[in-house]
C-alpha cells in the first residue's frame, strides 16, 4: 500500500517508515521538522517538509498521491510542555488532525492510522486498562488527542466507506534493533532516554518525580513497549483495516514497571548505579497506567515480541552509548 505517514522525520514516525518499508508497503513521509529529524527518514523515501495545518498542501498531495493510507503520527507529545502551554497543544495537535481529515474528506484516501495515547484515559480508569475504560484525560495532551478520537469518529459518520484505527499506545521505549535509528527529542523528557543520557553523564542525574504514589514502592507505574513492536502493530493493523472498520485497541505489554524498577533494570544494563534524586510530583501525572492490549491479540494476531524489560532498555542503550550521544 502507499502510505502517507505524517509526523515521519519523529521517533515514532521513523521507525515506521522503516517498518512499513521491509513490510513490503511504500512510505510517504511528511514533516514539519519542527521536533524531527530529516536524516532520519531514509534519502530514497519521498519526503515533503510541510505542516499538517496546512490543509490546501495536505489536499493536493493526497489528490496527486492517491494513497492507501494516511498514519498520522504528527503532534506535541509531552504531557509536562502540554500543562505549561496547553493552547499551543490544542494547535498542533486538535488543529493538525483537523485540517488533515478536510483534506482526507475531500480524497479518495479510506483508511486512516491514528497515534493516540493512554493519556486520553486519565487516571479514573481501573488497571489494567481495556479499552472501553472511562476516558477523562487529565492533562491538556491527553484532552487534544481525546479531541482527534472524536473528530476522527464524527467523521467516519458522515465518510462511512472510511476504515479508522485509534491506536491508543501506552509508554514507547527502545531503538531500531541494528542500533541505526532511536530516540532524539529536545527536550527529552522521555524515562528511558533520560536514564541513559545520565548514565552517559550528559544530565548530572535523573529525577524521579513524586515518590509518594499509591504504589508499592511510591513511584509512578507505566507499561513500555518496544518501539519495534509498536510500529508492527501499526501495519498491521493497516493490512487488516477495511472500509468502513472502526478498531480501537491499547499498545502495550500488559504489564507496568515502577520507576524505581526501570532505574534498577537501566542501572543493571549499563553496568553500575545511574544517580538520581526524588523530586516533587509533576502535575499531570496519573499514579499507575498499563494495558489489557488482548483485544488487538485476540482481533487482528498482535502481541509484544520484546516482552522483557531488558531487551528494550538494551536496544535503546545500545543507540543511546553510539555517536552522537555516546
Ligand atoms: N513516544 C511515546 O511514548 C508516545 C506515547 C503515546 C502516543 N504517542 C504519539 O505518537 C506520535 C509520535 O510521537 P513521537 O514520540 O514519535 O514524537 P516526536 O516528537 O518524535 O515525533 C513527532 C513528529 O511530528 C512532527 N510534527 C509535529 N507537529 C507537526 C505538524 N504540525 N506538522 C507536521 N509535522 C509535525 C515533528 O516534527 C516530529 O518529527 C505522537 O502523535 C504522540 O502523541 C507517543
């Protein structure tokens, strides 16, 4: 299929591009580059750096292209940055997927990818979390990509002959396998990368934010999957997609890690105790999110393959310790 992956030069968006590649598909990336990178979208894949809010470029590159698919990756994504400035995340976010689906009801383009998140479900949602769970977002990210799950639903009404997937992911975590694409955001706020740029001494130590959680050990819980895994999921999804299909399903493992247990595990691959302080809660923050990810199993054949903590804080350590990091 040719795919139209918004958001392509990101984490997330790269490795997809990648991954839909060796499935056989045809990636067309797309990106504003305002938070990517455009070295990591391969030179041969056609790439057009544009904004998704601009909705006459998105238009005419769907009627030129004729796509099979749109995945739509491109947002903000840092729940922290959401609270501090939650209309520039009601911009980009709300604003980009809404320009992108006129464009999309004015094409012949009948499925659509798209990257929400566990934020939409707050912190109200009983663990693990399924899908029907009560979603109550609790911070201005979570709000805007609860904001695109019903645009993306309203519109299917009226577009019934279009297939969605909301694909709602919990934490993401890991790098390519071959340790040739990772994780690179500015600001990095992400767990796992902030545990290995302190390991490699580029943050004079991690903070732990809140250590007075209803949790075992007071630190917040989260489900990590594997960046690889995530990105399979994504095709396919896509292949199994048809008209007319409405498939909601949670991304994840199935199972949460404390932050105290990600810091023994991280400490542990790379070899000696990675220095941390316990800062005061961050606000936005539910205590404990994981997945019941068995309706994607049990619908389209999808599970985790990296199951391990340690595989996952591995490849990211071995991206993370490479140049220019490392
Ligand atoms: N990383 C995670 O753990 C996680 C978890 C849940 C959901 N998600 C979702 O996955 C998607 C990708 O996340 P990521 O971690 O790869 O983030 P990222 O910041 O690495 O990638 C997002 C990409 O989108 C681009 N972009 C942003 N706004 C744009 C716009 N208006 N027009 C065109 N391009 C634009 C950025 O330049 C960047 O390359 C996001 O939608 C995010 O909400 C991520």
């Amino acid at each position: 299929m040719k795919v139209l992956v918004t958001g392509a030069a990101g984490y997330i968006g790269s490795h997809a591009v990648r991954s839909l590649r060796q499935r056989g598909h045809a990636p067309f990336a797309l990106d504003n580059l305002s938070r990517g990178h455009r070295q990591a979208v391969p030179a041969d894949i056609p790439f057009v750096e544009a904004d998704v809010r601009n909705t006459e470029t998105l238009a005419s590159l769907l009627r030129t292209e004729r796509f099979d698919c749109v995945m739509h990756f491109a947002a903000f994504a840092y729940v922290g940055e959401s609270v501090e400035a939650p209309l520039k995340y009601f911009d980009n976010n709300v604003g980009g997927t809404l320009s992108l689906l006129k464009a999309l009801a004015g094409s012949e383009v009948r499925r659509l990818v798209f990257s929400s998140t566990c934020a939409t479900y707050g912190d109200r949602a009983e663990v693990p979390i399924v899908e029907g769970a009560v979603q109550q977002p609790i911070n201005p990210y979570g709000a805007s990509k609860l904001f695109c799950e019903r645009m993306i639903l309203d519109l299917q009404r009226s577009l019934p002959d279009l297939g969605v997937a909301l694909l709602r992911y919990f934490n993401v975590a890991g790098c390519a396998e071959d340790g040739t694409l990772g994780e690179d955001h500015d600001p990095e706020t992400h767990l796992v990368p902030v545990m290995l740029r302190t390991a490699l001494g580029l943050h004079p130590k991690l903070l732990v934010f809140g250590d007075d959680y209803p949790t075992p050990d007071g630190t917040c819980i989260r489900d990590y999957l594997h960046v690889e895994d995530l990105v399979e999921a994504h095709g396919v999804v896509m292949e199994a997609l048809e008209r007319g299909d409405r498939r909601v399903y949670n991304l994840g493992v199935d199972r949460g890690y404390s932050v105290r247990e990600m810091l023994t595990a991280a400490s542990d691959v790379v070899g000696f105790g990675i220095p941390f302080e316990v800062a005061a809660r961050r606000p936005g923050d539910p205590a404990v999110l994981y997945a019941d990810a068995s309706k994607i199993e049990r619908e389209v054949g999808w599970s985790a393959r990296h199951t391990e903590l340690r595989e996952v804080i591995e490849s990211a350590w071995r991206w993370f310790r490479g140049p220019p990091q490392g």
